[in-house]
C-alpha cells in the first residue's frame, strides 16, 4: 500500500457510520464525543490501520522523502554506528532521516511507528524480528516498506538485512570449547520481546549440547545493557561452586561490567576465569584485558539496510533479504581455564 492508497479521514468516517467532523474531534477533543461514537471511531482506525497525516493532503499525494528508524536504544554504541551509516547514504539519495527509540518497550514502539507514519515517513528501519500481533498488523494494512535488522531469519515474507545471532554465539561459544573450558556462564540480555538477546541465549545452549563431553552451562543471568548490571551479574555467577571458568555475555557493554567487578573482586581475567563479550565496540579493545568477542559488522549493516530500502521505495518488484557475516576475535580476556 503506498501512500495515494493509505487509509484516508473518508474511510474510517465510512466504516464507523460517522461525518469526518466527528473523528477530527475525536482525535483532537474526545471529550466533546460520546464514548459509543469514540469506541465506533477507535475500532475503525485500529481495523483500517490509520494514522492522522499531519502533512495534510499535499503529502498523502507523493513522497516526503523522509525515512524513520526506531531502534531499542540512543545508549547503545552498536545502534549508533549503524544508525550514522544507514544515514550517510539515505543523505546521499537526498533522504531525510528521522531516529526514535523505544526502550526495549514494544507498545512505545509501535506508539513510534504510528508517529513516523503519520508525519510521512516513506519507509521504516526496525531493529529485530518479533514483535507482537498489533504492530504487525498495522505495518501490513498501512503496506509501510520497512527493513528489518540486528538480525536474520529465513523468510520469503519480510526483507531481512543482518547476522545470524544464533549461529554467532554458537560459534563464539565453540570457540570457548576449543580452548578446554568445559564450566561455562552466561550473562545475557534481558530476553522478553528481544529476539537477538534470546538467539544469542538458544546459540550458548546448543554449542553445549552439541559438545558434549562433560560441558555444562552451569548459570544464565540476564541483566539490562548497563555496565553496572554487568558487574552485579558477574558477582552472582561467581559465587556458584564449582565456579565456570568462562563466561560468555551478550554484550560488551555488560562483559565490560563484569571485567570491572573482577578487577575489584581480584578475580584474574583470564587466569582464573575467561570472559567473552559480543558487539565489538569500541571498548572491547581498550580495557585490560582487551575482550574477545563477535565482530558485528554493524556500519556495513546500516549502508545496506538503507540501500535495500530505498530500492523498496522505489517500487522494485522483488527486494532480497541479506545475511551479513560475523567475526569472533580473539583477545586476552579468552585463554584455556587454570589446570
């Protein structure tokens, strides 16, 4: 659906049996319309999927050449060097670029969705893959072009630009494996409506299982994307006994955290317990040790996602999803456990 062919004030006047005055006030007094009137008016908007257009009719009639992306989180380092190189090029096509964020609330985000939309976003940028019922739906009856990223699946239906988040950990924690650790931790993210969090999770768990021989994923502690979180986690974990001798995280933020309470709790890193982060920003390379952990290509990320959605906007009949790769890189917080 492009935006000639969008639900207009006219239709949802139609299906609630009302004028158009009556839904403007609605939207704009609701306490001058009745609550019968307002809940006909509500259930049509929800059924046709409409938002109010603040650029009026002149917009509703062409491009704004403006495309929105709403990611988790402005505190997350991965987001932003994305996010800055998806804008680079939309600039380059002469495409504005408007950021929100949720806060890992998916209700606030589909709130965002509906905002972008009604002030004449062209296309969407969205960060994962789940989300629930409501927000899916709307993205179908508005035929909003989005692109989907942070993330891969097999999926003729939506148009993917990521990594495989399972099959990263997965390989992330073989590595741990080769090195002989065989008690092994993790601390992840919080994994409720994060699909990335809970494919890193299922990607530790099944390495393990697959290797057998004796490993354990003795403890998972899941923790916000805060360093301090990070640092409690790791505490928890390694009070256990018997101890891991390794812990992978879901992050480096929350692997940078858990480097600083072993530091304070003398616990050697990686003499006593190896620590594996995911990301690769900035700081893994710069604290002691430096952390191992999965290379993101999250700048090649961003340049494609927005390529494969200015292609969707330009009306290409067939757009194909792409599968970007990771890399595990090997530092000093990775060495085989104490004998």
């Amino acid at each position: 659906m492009n935006k000639s062919t969008a639900p207009t004030l006219e239709d949802v006047a139609r299906m609630a049996g009302v004028s158009t005055a009556s839904i403007s006030r609605a939207l704009n007094d609701p306490d001058k319309v009745s609550k019968p009137t307002r809940e006909k008016i509500e259930a049509a908007i929800d059924a046709l999927g409409y938002t109010p257009h603040f650029g009026g009719r002149v917009l509703a009639l062409s491009r704004t050449n403006t495309v929105g992306a709403i990611i988790p989180s402005m505190a997350n380092a991965m987001f932003a060097s994305g996010v800055q190189a998806f804008q680079e090029v939309l600039s380059e096509a002469g495409v504005n670029l408007l950021v929100a964020s949720t806060g890992y609330d998916p209700e606030h985000e589909l709130r965002q969705i509906k905002a972008l939309v009604g002030h004449g976003a062209d296309g969407l940028l969205l960060i994962g893959s789940a989300r629930p019922q409501a927000t899916q739906d709307f993205l179908k009856k508005r035929g909003v072009p989005h692109v989907l990223s942070w993330c891969f699946r097999q999926d003729p239906g939506r148009t993917f630009v990521g990594f495989d988040n399972r099959q990263a950990a997965y390989d992330a924690t073989s590595r741990i494996l080769a090195e002989g650790h065989r008690r092994i931790a993790m601390i992840c993210g919080l994994r409720q409506g994060n699909d990335r969090a809970q494919d890193r999770y299922d990607g530790v768990q099944a390495a393990i299982a697959d290797f057998g021989q004796g490993a354990q994923l003795l403890q998972v502690m899941e923790a916000k994307y805060r360093i301090e979180y990070g640092a409690e986690a790791f505490a928890e974990i390694m009070r256990t006994n018997p101890a891991p001798t390794a812990i992978i995280c879901g992050n480096d933020v929350l692997a940078a955290g858990a480097l600083m309470r072993a530091r304070d709790l003398s616990v050697d890193v990686p003499g006593r317990v190896s620590l594996v982060g995911f990301d690769d920003i900035g700081l893994a390379s710069v604290v002691t040790p430096p952390l191992a952990t999965v290379r993101v290509p999250q700048i090649e990320m961003g340049r494609v996602a927005a390529r494969v959605l200015l292609d969707r906007l330009s009306g290409a009949p067939e757009v194909d999803s792409v599968e970007l790769n990771t890399e595990f890189i090997h530092r000093g917080s990775l060495a085989p456990p104490p004998v």
